[in-house]
C-alpha cells in the first residue's frame, strides 16, 4: 500500500480554532484510522493548522517524510490561503477531503480552498463524506497510483539489443522518457547475455533443469529441446540476474530476435522466470522484463505491477473468435507461469506448464512455455503514442477457460506450443482494431480501472478507455 500524508486544515482565529481543534482532531482520527485500516502508512500532520508560518512547516514536515499523496482535510471552515501555503510546500499530488458532518462547514472550506488551487493551475482531486469503504476506496486508488508514478521517477530501464524485427512501437524517446517519466535507459548488447550464460555455474543450470523438469512437463525431442538447450535458457537467466544486478536495473526488455533467436536459443525461458514471482531458489520480487524489448510495454508492465502487486501479462494479440467473441492472447513464450493458476505456489502454476520444442521461427531451439491463462477479471492496458503524445489504452475484460477439446481446437488455430490468454474483452473488436496502438497488450487481475485512470492523470497521460457499445 501507499504512505499517505494527513494535514487538517482549520480557521484562522485563535479563537475559533481553539473551540474546534477537538472536532477536527476527532475527524481526523477517525479518517486516519480508516486508512491504516486498509493497509496504508500515514503520515500525520503534527497539528492542525490554524497559521501561515504552521501551515508551511506542517507541510514540510509530512513532505519530508516521502509521502506518495498528501490528503488536505476539511472538517470546518479553514482559511484558503494556509492550503494555497501548505500546496505550494507539497510537491506531490493533493486530495482535497471535505467532512460533511452539517454542524461544521468543512465543505465550504474544501470549496474556498479548491477554487484557490485553480486559479493558480494546481492540480487536485477532491472527495467528500465520512470515511467509509467508498471513500478509502476512492483515496486508496489516488495513492497506488501517485506510488506507481512516484516509482518510475529516478529508475532505470536495461534495453538489451535494438529494434526487434523493424517493430516501431517496441521503441520510445529516451528524451522523452526522462522528460515525462523521470526514467534513464541503459543501452546493453546481446552479447552480454551469451558471454554471461557460457560462464555462468553448471551447478545453477541443472538446479533448474531438474526443477522444471519436476514440477513441469518437458517435451524433449533431441533437437529443438534438449536437457543442454533448456541449461542454456536457464543460463540466460542467470545472466540477466548478473546484469540486473550489476547495473542496478529497475525493469528490463530483451530484443532476442533475431540474433539470440537464430544462433543461441530463445529468452523465453528467462523472460518468464523473470516476471515471475519465484523461481528454482524459491520466493523472490517479479522483475518486469518485455520481450522484443518492448519499451513501452515494459512501461505499461511496471505501472501495472506496482498498483496489482502481481506479475503482469505480456502477450500478442494474436486472433479474435468472432464466433465467440474471445480474444487469444499469445505470445511465444514471455507469460510468467504465475498465470497458469495464479496460486502462491509454484508447484500448482507448473503443473499446468508445458515446455515445447520451439517452432520454425526459433531456429536456435530451447523451450517455449507453455500454458493456458486462468480464468478471471481482468484489467487489460497499454500506452501507446499517437503523434508522439502518449495515451493509455484501457479496458476491463474477462479470461475464459474451456474444456480440453475446445481449448485444443483454438490453441491448434494459433500456434499450440506458446502460451495463450482467451480473453473476452468490453471493448467491440471492430473498434478495437480500428484505434488499438500496438500488438502487444498486458494484463492484471481485478479491476483497477481507477488506478489506471489516475495513473494517466498524474502523468498528463490522455486516457483512452475501451468499453463495449452501449456501455455506461
């Protein structure tokens, strides 16, 4: 969860504030209360404040502490130029919060306050009411968001090989990224990858080997997949841990084809177990990775990860069943297994796991990992540029599972040996292939559709929302 910073805003007169310092406090309380009961950190203001010179150290004091979003609390009337003070001590993103108890006109104060912050260009939102589950609900859905865009600021993204395959949409604006984002881009060569993987320790390698080969099913077939090209993916692994590590990388993206693809193996062994959230050592953090070194993808990956706390979808939009209205979801190799069963466990996920030989277009060989997503709500976003401004595609959807014999007939439309998502999605596919930015698309589970929005609102970000027709 997010840390959420707690000033209360009161009147000016001494004598006015000393007759209601226990009413606010008391609101207070009981908002602060609320939102540590959902899981967050919150910083509290020392007092209220009643003051100019307060008003600036009170807010100083909660924006030191790092804060991701800084709620200004109303609960009676507060003289508007201590938030203008307060505001202009806040770098971060502001709620503007009213209580509507009648006995006090918090409200006006909140409105006085907002309009003040207009006048001047300062972004806000603004929520009302007590401090029931709609409300921390609405204000957990700032602050997750705020922390999301909050983290890509001072990050780093690894971008392991150039263009895939002549793919523009896999390439962004390192300018521009570190103009809007506050994200540098470290440029890496492939061969990093092999000369890390030729040394790294055989003992690790078949460690892994054997735990795929445990809790998996491995389709070896003597040339595409053998016990020494799955060790080699698992080098690749390994080697990309060495440079995460070493160059401090926050998320990364690996072209792989054609290069790797056609004269070592393929990453997907690696790209999954990265995106993961274990792999043979046991537990660990996903690291977003992309495939085809995807830098907007990525991008959409970390947004998603930090707001879901869960690993994310990569995949293609590979085809749409118009005579059942789903969408396959594919992508030749990159789905963390995560998705296989969603559990804890890794064990439950790999079970459902399939390591195939790979197909024509891999002449290197290795594993693709295979599975078919669990079914399940899902959020579905991208961002994507549209005359080198960004927007953020959105869109609620809804993976579908079947029984063996149809999902055997729909994966063999495709290609059977990579990892597919049947996603039924609120959006019209008419509409959809009409103005959808790219072919890569990524996923969470749950709606967080609000997060989202808020996301592409920190970030001056267009939102570009799909819904089906006819919908509210």
């Amino acid at each position: 969860m997010a840390r959420i910073g707690v000033i209360s805003i009161s009147d000016g007169r001494e004598h006015v504030h000393r007759g209601v310092r226990d009413f606010i406090l008391g609101k207070e309380d009981a908002l602060v209360g609320a939102l540590e009961a959902a899981g967050h950190e919150v910083v509290r203001g020392s007092e209220p404040v009643n003051g100019n010179v307060v008003a600036t150290a009170v807010a100083r004091e909660v924006a030191a502490a790092g804060v991701d979003l800084t709620v200004l609390h109303y609960a009676v009337w507060a003289f508007p130029h201590f938030t203008m003070l307060a505001a202009d001590a806040t770098p971060g993103p502001l709620v503007l919060l009213a209580s509507i108890d009648p006995t006090e006109p918090g409200m006006v104060g909140m409105l006085a306050a907002g309009g003040a912050l207009d006048q001047i260009g300062r972004s806000h939102t603004r929520q009302w009411g007590a401090p029931d589950a709609e409300l921390v609900a609405a204000i957990t859905a700032r602050a997750d968001a705020a922390r999301a865009v909050k983290a890509l600021r001072g990050s780093t993204f690894g971008r392991i090989g150039g263009r895939p395959m002549g793919m523009n949409t896999t390439v962004a604006n390192t300018d521009q990224w570190q103009r809007l984002f506050g994200i540098d881009v470290e440029e890496i060569d492939q061969w990093e990858i092999v000369r890390r993987t030729e040394a790294a320790d055989p003992a690790e390698l078949r460690r892994g080997r054997e735990w795929f080969e445990r809790l998996a099913t491995v389709h070896y077939d003597g040339a595409k997949l053998t016990p020494e090209l799955l060790e080699r993916q698992i080098g690749t692994y390994a080697a990309m841990r060495g440079l995460i590590e070493e160059r401090s990388l926050d998320f990364t993206g690996v072209k792989a084809q054609p290069e790797l693809t056609e004269h070592f193996c393929t990453m997907d062994v690696a790209e999954a177990l990265l995106n993961d959230p274990y792999d043979y050592n046991g537990p660990k953090e996903p690291h977003i990775c992309a495939t085809e070194a995807d830098m907007d993808g990525a991008l959409t990956m970390r947004l998603m990860n930090s707001i879901a706390r869960t690993p994310v979808l990569f995949a293609d939009v590979r085809h749409y069943h118009g005579d059942r209205d789903i969408w396959d979801l594919c992508n030749s190799g990159q789905h963390a297994t995560w998705y296989a069963a969603r559990s804890d466990d890794p064990a439950e996920n790999l079970a459902r796991v399939h390591l195939h030989p790979e197909v024509v277009f891999f002449p290197a060989g290795g594993a693709s990992v295979q599975h078919i997503a669990a079914p399940g709500r899902m959020t579905l976003a991208r961002l994507t540029r549209l005359d080198g401004d960004y927007r953020l595609h959105l869109m609620l959807g809804d993976f579908e599972s079947f029984d063996a014999a149809t999902t055997d007939t729909l994966t063999k439309q495709s290609t059977p040996e990579w990892p597919h998502a049947f996603a039924r999605l609120d959006a019209d596919a008419p509409d959809f292939l009409s103005r959808f930015g790219a072919n890569h698309i990524h996923a969470v589970p749950g709606d967080v559709r609000p997060q989202m929005r808020a996301v592409a609102e920190l970030l001056g970000i267009r939102l570009d929302e799909f819904t089906r027709s006819g919908a509210a």
